[in-house]
C-alpha cells in the first residue's frame, strides 16, 4: 500500500509540473499574441490533430515522470540512470512523433494534390487543401522538435548535476549550490 501511495504521489507530482509547464507556455502565448486559450486550444485541435496533442502529452508526461524519479532523493545512482533512459526515450518519441507527423502531413497533401482535377475552377480548393495538410505537417515539427530538444537537456543536465554530487559526496567535498 505504501509503494502504491508513493507511486501516486510521483505521478501526481509530474502531472502538477506538467500541467504547470502547459499553463506557463498558454500563458506566454496568450500575453504575447492577440488569441485566447480557448483559441489556442482551437487551433491545436484544428492544426496539430486530437491525436498528436494526445500522444505528445503522454510522451511529456513520461519525460517528466522520468525526470520526477530521477530527482527523487531515494533514488540510487543505478535507478537514476534508468530513469535518464526512460525519460531520453520518452524526449525521442516526441522527435519521431513530430517527424512522422510531418511525414503524414505531406503525404496526405501529395495525395489530395495527386486525386484532384486542376481546373481553373477548381485550383483555388485544391491549394487551400494542399497547404492545410502542409500545415500539419510543418506545425508538428515546429511544435515538437524544440519541446523533445526542451525535455531531453533538462533529464540531461539533472542526470548531470546529481552524478556530480553524487561523487562530490563521496569524496567529503561539500557540495557548490
């Protein structure tokens, strides 16, 4: 029972940094451009598609679960390791995620491109949907590579800090905040 509450209580710890992150980022937006967050949130779901926002959020939510073990102080050194992997993991899925959206995204405009007949008359809508699945291609690149690039120095540089104070520890130096 007592595994299952801590194990509850890590989760809920990264879904609080998660969530914080997301109120953060619709915060910015929102102060520096003229939407709301319900035009936001509009936009992800009309641009990105439900179901990249929703894998994203889980391959995030694992990269900071990951990064929340690694910082628990019980953790031992081989433990902080494997949770540095999961969480590189998580951060590389959020690359191939987007790069495979992308992939998806020009494709589904080649072939609208490639089934259409181009008329005078019909050039205008066969344009408008080449560049909205163009669109989806190229926002869930723009999206996601920096948010994989954002999650992988962060479980990089923590690994980094705790090895090193890990081993300044065990030499008797104090350790430099």
């Amino acid at each position: 029972m007592r595994s299952l509450t801590q194990a509850f209580g890590i989760g809920t710890r990264a879904a609080s940094y998660m969530l914080g992150g997301l109120v953060i980022t619709l915060a910015i937006i929102v102060g520096t451009t003229a939407a709301s967050a319900v035009d936001v949130a509009t936009w992800a779901r009309d641009v990105l598609g439900a179901t990249f926002v929703l894998m994203l959020g889980g391959l995030i939510f694992v990269a900071v679960l990951s990064w929340v073990k690694m910082t628990d102080v019980k953790a031992s050194s081989g433990q902080i390791r494997i949770w540095l992997e999961a969480g590189v993991q998580a951060a590389n899925g959020v690359t191939t995620l987007a790069l495979t959206y992308t992939l998806f995204g020009i494709s589904l405009g080649i072939g609208s491109l490639s089934e259409a007949t181009l008329t005078p008359d019909t050039v205008h809508e066969v344009i408008q949907a080449l560049t909205a699945n163009f669109s989806l291609a190229f926002m869930t690149t723009v999206v996601g590579l920096p948010i994989s690039a954002m999650l992988r120095s962060l479980l990089i540089v923590t690994y980094t800090r705790l090895e090193a104070s890990t081993v300044i520890r065990a030499k008797g130096y104090e350790e430099i905040s």
